[in-house]
C-alpha cells in the first residue's frame, strides 16, 4: 500500500522511505518544491519513492493528489507549515491521524501557553494586539519579555525586549513585520536552551533524550550549533521525563514524535515551544545514530496508528553527535564554500549537509534562513562531539559575490 507525505523535513526523507519499505509500504512525496530535498534525494537510488508536484498550498489540489494514490494506508505529518491541512486531510479521508483541532492548537504558541498556564505548567502570556501599550506588557509578563509570533518558524520574528527602550522598539518593529500567525509576548527565559525529544503513544510519552542548543549572542535568537545526547545526571533526566510527559498530554498531543524546547532556568525546566515532530535540521540523524535504530519506523508506525517499538528501548547507546549551522557573513549570492576539501583530516567523521546550492541568494543572516549547510560530527559524548564540530566548522567558509 502507499504512505503519503504533505511535505516533509528537509532530512530524513532518505530514512523515511526505508522505513516505509521495511513496513511493507511505498512513500509518495507531495511537494511544491523538490529541491528542498535535493540532499535526500540524491542519496536514493532513482525511483526509490514516487513524487507528486503538486501546489501543496493549495488544499484541493492535495486532496485530489492523495486521492489518485492507489491503497493510500496513511498520510505522514512531520512539518510544522504543513501539519494543519495534512491532519485535516487525514481526517476527511479517514486515515488515522491526530485530532485535526489539537494540532491546530499547537500551531498557536499562544494558545499552548494560555492552555499551560491554566493549568499550572508553565508562565503568562498575553497576545499584543493594536491596542496594546508598553506598559501593557510590561504588566502582562514583565521584563525581559519576548514578543515573537505564535505561528513563526527557523526564529524568524521573535523580538528580546531586556528594558523599555527595547520593548518600545520590538512592538514598533513587530507591528510592521508580516506574521504568519497573531503576536504574542511572554517573559524571557533566562538560561542555557535545549530540546527534549519525545515520542508518544496514547497519552504516554518516552523522552528519547535532549539535545542542547547554542544561539546567537543577543538579542538575536539564531541557532548555531546543537549536541545530543546531553549527559544529565539520572535524577534530572527522570524530572524531566515526568515534566514533558505531563505537558504534552496537557497541551494535546498524545501520538507521535514531539521536539519541546526548554530552557534550563535557575528553578528547572520551562518551555519555549512544542513541535509535534522531530526536531528540524540534523535531529532526526543523531538520534538513529544514538539509538542504533531507524526512528523513522516509529514514524510510520505512528502514522498507521500502530504502537511504535521505539517507545520500549533501545537506549542511546551509539555514537553522540553535534552540528553547526555554517553562515555565510554577509547577504549576496552563495558561490560555493571553501575548506571542505580538509574536512576528513578533521576527527569524529565530519559530514556535511548542504542546505543551499552555488547561485542561491542569501538574504537573511539574523535568523535559520541564513544557513548555507549543517557539519555533523560523532564523538563518544555529546561534548566531545560539540568540540569537534566547532573546529571543523571553523574551516569552512561559505563564498559569498555581491
Ligand atoms: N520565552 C522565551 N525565552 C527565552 N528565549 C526564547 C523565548 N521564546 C523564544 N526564545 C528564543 O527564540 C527562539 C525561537 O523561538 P521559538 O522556538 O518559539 O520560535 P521558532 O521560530 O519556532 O524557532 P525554531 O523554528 O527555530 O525552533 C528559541 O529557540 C529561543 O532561543
Ligand atoms: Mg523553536
């Protein structure tokens, strides 16, 4: 039979595919725009999967692309831009699937945390609207506060705000800026920022482990570089677990993997954000690389409504890996990089992903949208990866032409 997917990550796709053979299935990728997944796709033999070009913006034409797929068994839902149609599309042609309701809630950062906070799990949040003044926020969630949008990806649109003269100029900049969702402000979280991910199944959650994650200095809020699997000490992992294992039932989401992002303030975990998926860039990589398992079967198997046996072990006893995110320094049109030829001298196996090809502009460095390409490196520990990764990063420098 056939599994489809309303687009996807940019990665993992290569795994996806095994993962629906081995499941006794074929993939069918509906994308508006194949060279997203030209990495991925380069890695597979040719017709390894089928691939519709479809407008996947367009509901009715997905619709009726997913209809003319033989034996459609279940509809993939891995993107956060596309997890709203693909479950509602689920849902009207009866495939298992989540609640088309709660994950359009959990497409709403400010829905999650007015839910959170009813129920004592995490802090204010108010939504700014034309109305609102400085003081207003200031009253609503205090300061440093962050003004960012509920709907917004890749930490596009998320504004620092540490005194008055920053808010005055974050709601002037957030007024102008073109939202994908409504604007919301919270209280910033002040502390080192990491990811727990999860997978759950009917309600019950395992944390597969957490990745730390390093930003830009502030107030930009650009990801830089990340590790996994963050060594913390037996009982903190425990708290933890029980932490998200509460929050993701209370928010809605009961099946599937999530990527919470937390930050690790002086009194414990709070949340940033829930994704109901793997986390994006080379997440989803380290974790089949720590766990020694496809983690993609646990995809399809949640996809099916069947309980994935990823949620029983193994654990993570494979290779620890870190990425860097490569920037280019300045915006123009991306010739090519320099330095990867010296890459294999580097240790701890560096492999790199690109994420833009030669000719493609980059015009936004304040944010994920500014990446040219992602260095992956193992070592025995999250750390020693991290280390490695840093220095091998640290040779590569994208070209840039006016
Ligand atoms: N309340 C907060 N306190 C501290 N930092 C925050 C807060 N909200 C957002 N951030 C920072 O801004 C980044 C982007 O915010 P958020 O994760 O909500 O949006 P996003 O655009 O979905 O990000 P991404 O797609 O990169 O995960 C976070 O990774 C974090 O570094
Ligand atoms: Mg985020």
């Amino acid at each position: 039979m056939t599994i489809a997917a309303l687009e996807t990550l940019s990665f993992g796709l290569a795994r996806t595919v095994r993962a629906a053979r081995a499941a006794g299935h074929r993939l069918a990728l509906l994308t508006g725009d194949r060279a997203l997944y030209r990495h991925e796709l380069a890695r597979l033999p040719p017709g390894a999967l089928d691939i519709v070009d479809v407008d996947t913006h367009d509901l009715d034409a997905s619709r009726a692309a997913l209809r003319a797929l033989p034996d459609l068994a279940g509809l993939i839902n891995s993107t956060d831009g596309w997890s709203v149609p693909a479950a509602d599309l689920a849902a009207e042609l009866g495939l298992p699937g989540p609640e088309p309701a709660a994950v359009r809630r959990l497409r709403d950062k400010l829905a999650v945390r007015l839910l959170l906070r009813e129920r004592g799990l995490g802090p204010a949040a108010m939504p700014v609207d034309a109305g609102t003044t400085a003081d207003d926020v200031r009253a609503g969630v205090g300061l440093p506060a962050v003004l960012k949008d509920s709907a917004g990806t890749s930490s596009r649109n998320v504004w620092l705000a540490r005194d008055a003269a920053e808010l005055a100029s974050a709601l002037e900049a957030a007024r102008e800026a073109a939202l994908r969702g409504r604007l919301l402000a919270e209280p910033y979280l002040t502390g080192p920022l990491y990811s727990a991910e999860t997978l759950s199944f009917e309600g019950r959650t395992r944390l597969l482990g957490v990745f730390s994650r390093q930003v830009s200095p502030q107030p930009l809020v650009r990801e830089e570089s990340a590790s996994f699997p963050v060594a913390l000490p037996a009982k903190d992992a425990g708290a933890l677990e029980r932490w998200v294992g509460a929050l993701l039932p209370a928010a809605g989401h009961l099946s599937g993997f999530a990527h919470v992002e937390f930050v690790l303030t002086a009194k414990g975990p709070e949340l940033v954000e829930i994704n109901r998926r793997v986390g994006g860039a080379l997440v989803g990589e380290a974790l089949c690389r720590a766990l020694g398992v496809n983690i993609y079967d646990a995809l399809i198997d949640t996809t099916l409504g069947r309980r994935p046996a990823l949620l029983d072990g193994p654990e993570p006893t494979g290779p620890a890996s870190a990425f860097v995110l490569v920037y280019p320094d300045r915006t123009g049109v991306l010739t090519g990089w320099s330095g990867l030829d010296g890459l294999a001298a580097h240790p701890g196996a560096p492999e790199w992903y690109p994420t833009m090809a030669p000719g493609d502009r980059v015009a936004h460095l304040a944010d994920q949208r500014g990446c040219s390409g992602i260095l992956l490196t193992e070592g025995p520990t999250a750390e020693l990866a991290l280390h490695r990764a840093l220095s091998a990063a640290g040779a590569i420098t994208p070209l840039i032409e006016e």
